[in-house]
C-alpha cells in the first residue's frame, strides 16, 4: 500500500560543502538587529504569543509542545508574519528615497504623517502573492504614503484579493500559476521602475529589498527564542515551505542561537506544491512537478528561492510532504484546544502539527522524525484566518469564536 506521504532525511546536513554554500547568503542576513529594533519601536507592535500545549504533548508522548502564534500579527486584518517584512522593506526603501532628495534620513512617524508625500507619492510597490505578502505590502504602501500593485494568481481566493484591494491596492489577477504572477509582476517593475518587494532572491540576499524582508522575519524568531523557558531543550522545529525563505530565516536564527546543539529543522510541504522537497531529492534547486492545487493555498510555489535553498540545504534535517485532510485535521484539533489554549491555526500553518497527529497513528513516520518521549518541539504558526470563510469552513467554527474561547484561557506561557 502506497503512503501518504514522503519524508527525505538530508545527509548533507551541516556539511562542509553545504555550509560553503550558503556562506554568502548567511554573511547578507546576519545584520537583521536594525531591522528588529526599528520594528519594535512602532505602535503596532507587541510580541505575538508563544503558546505550550501541554495536554497535546502528553497525547502526542513528547516532552513538551509550543506553537508560536502569529495569528494576529499586526491585527487579525493581517494576521501573519509577513506583516512584518513587506512593511519594513518599505519603510526603508522610503526612508532611502526622501533621504536622497531632501539628504536627511526620515523616520517611520515621519513617513507615517505623510510629512514627505510629495515624495513618497511617486514610489510605486509591487509584488506576486498567494496572499499574506500582498497584505503585508498594501497596508505599508497605506501607512507609509506609496502606491501598491499586487498581481494575483488563478487561485488566489476572492477573500484574500478583497482584503488586499480593501487597503488600498490594485490587484490583478493573471490567469495562470504564481510564478506566471511573479513574473508579470516583475516585467511590469521593470518597465515602470516600479520596485518588487519579495524575499525571494537570486543572488544570496546582496540586494537590499529582500534582504530587509527577512531581516524583519527576525522578529518574530526572537521572539520565539525569547519566549522558551531557559530550561528549554528544543529537539524539533517544524516550519512550513513555500520558496523556502520565513524556513530559511527561522532555522538561521535558531543555528546562531544554539550553534553545534541545533535542534532537527523539518520543512513541511503540500504533496503538490513540493519545490523544496524535490530540490532535496536531488541536491539543487528543482521546481515541483505538482498541479500546485492545495488548501494550503500559501505554499502553492512551484520554484524556490535560490538564495534560501542554499541556507536550507545546509540546516534542514528533514523534509516531508503531506496530503492536504493532514491539515483539517490539525486546524481542528489546534482551533478545539483538547484541553490547551484554543489556536486559530490558518491553512498553510498547520502542517507541522498535522505530521505529529499522524505520527501517532504511523510509528515509522515518527522514527523516520526521531520523535520520542524526550522530544521539544517547536510549531511555528505563520497565519491566522487570513481567509474567514475559508478557515470557518474547514474547522466548523469561525476564527471569532476560536479567539474568544482563547481570551478565555490562561495568558500565553
């Protein structure tokens, strides 16, 4: 009988080769404390939850449990951690902008204010998005004073294109998979001398857009990293895929942080949007043969980011792919609590806690994880209900009711 799912164990891992690779992206990110300070200035900050799910590790026999929870990064209205990139990226390329026109450098509640529209008025922001980035980008271009494309692909839903033309943006929506939407995107830039906000980058995160989107990602790694006991012994940090780059930021982070102790990084990916998983395969950089259908609408890219892949195939221990019924299953089971604090956990931010709910049921899933009585693990949720009908339909209650059953408990641990 035919599995589910697929696990790749990364031998290369921590290699020398591999961490040759990845020396020159890893030299561009780790000057991300500028980034993390100016975030933590503006008004819309305040530290997102770390939550420790202690009934559902003693039902999943691991030692202990923790969900970083970024479901309602800078609101619910966004409710993910891209918040914080496309909105510092834009911060800063604004900042540059009247910097080099008037030769003093602005500061956010300067931008804010709108003290310097005349210029920041001319500056156009685009980017390709499943969603969350575009979110993130059209409330910096509403706050910050710039104009915002957004380019969206077939199938992108009405709710999240709603969302993002409700802050002020033109969204297009291109017939076609996301990387016929980045690539528009892009052709449209250059003849516009419109700039791409993305974190994708094709030369080791030298150029100073994505570089500063992961950088911001930082915060919320520091967070994470802030908020676990000293007692904390992490084993396991599962992060979702994509193009690579929010796993790429988080397992840097945690390498930096616990340098020859690092935990096991476990990339998770639907079984038809598998970029990462395939570049594993095969040692490089590989799109995914998949139809890029999923729930997890968020993970749906067909090819990685070159400069993360480098960063992941020097850290990532294990790559996995799973089938979509292991999210609903998961959303469920995080949105009902089972005795902990009730998650609104979003589509393309539950597969990690799907891969532990099916390792009860698959002991050769849970060895092929090392998983034991001795693990921590780590689940970073990325997205909240970042589509409320969406979300209401697959977990049976609205993201308002999980929330208000979550106010209910206990402050976050």
């Amino acid at each position: 009988m035919s599995r589910e799912y697929e696990h790749h164990k990364n031998v290369g891992r921590m290699t020398p080769d591999a961490e040759l690779a990845a020396k020159a992206a890893v030299e561009n990110l780790l000057q991300w404390e500028a980034a993390v300070n100016e975030i933590h200035q503006w008004p819309e900050y305040s530290p997102q939850p770390m939550w420790s799910l202690d009934n559902r590790a003693r039902n999943l026999k691991l030692e202990k449990l923790y969900y970083k929870d970024e479901s309602q990064r800078f609101g619910r209205q966004l409710g993910s951690f891209k918040a914080l990139g496309a909105p510092y990226a834009v911060y800063a390329l604004l900042a540059d902008e009247v910097e080099a026109k008037t030769g003093k450098r602005p500061t956010a509640d300067q931008l804010r204010s709108h003290e310097f529209h005349s210029i920041t008025e001319r500056v156009t922001v685009c980017v390709a998005t499943d969603g969350n980035q575009g979110r993130g980008l059209a409330y910096a271009a509403k706050v910050f004073g710039c104009r915002c494309v957004i380019y969206v692909h077939g199938h992108v839903s009405p709710g999240r294109k709603e969302a993002m033309e409700a802050l002020g943006a033109i969204v297009i929506r291109i017939n076609g998979e996301y990387e016929a939407s980045v690539a528009r995107a892009k052709e449209d830039g250059r003849i516009n001398n419109w700039h791409f906000v993305s974190s994708t980058s094709w030369d080791n995160f030298k150029e100073g857009l994505p570089r500063n989107v992961m950088n911001a990602y930082m915060v919320m790694v520091e967070e994470a990293l802030e908020a676990l006991p000293s007692d904390s012994r992490i084993t396991h940090v599962f992060m979702q895929g994509g193009v690579g780059s929010i796993a790429a930021a988080v397992f840097l982070g945690f390498a930096k942080k616990y340098p020859g102790k690092t935990p096991r990084f476990v990339i998770v990916e639907p079984t038809e949007a598998d970029c990462l998983f395939q570049s594993a395969i095969n040692g490089r950089p590989t799109p995914s043969a998949g139809s890029l259908h999923t729930l997890m609408a968020g993970l749906a890219c067909r090819e990685v980011s070159p400069a993360a892949w480098s960063v992941l195939q020097w850290l990532a221990s294990d790559f996995i792919k799973i089938p979509d019924h292991w999210v609903v299953s998961a959303m469920r089971a995080l949105a009902d609590g089972g005795g902990d604090t009730p998650i609104v956990s979003g589509e393309s931010a539950s597969g990690g806690m799907g891969v532990l709910l099916q390792s009860m049921l698959n002991p050769e899933l849970r060895d092929q994880l090392g998983l034991d009585e001795n693990s921590q693990v780590l689940l970073f949720g990325c997205e909240g209900a970042t589509d409320p009908q969406i979300y209401e339909q697959v977990v049976g209650l609205s993201s308002h009711e999980v929330f208000e059953r979550q106010a209910e408990r206990a402050p976050a641990g």
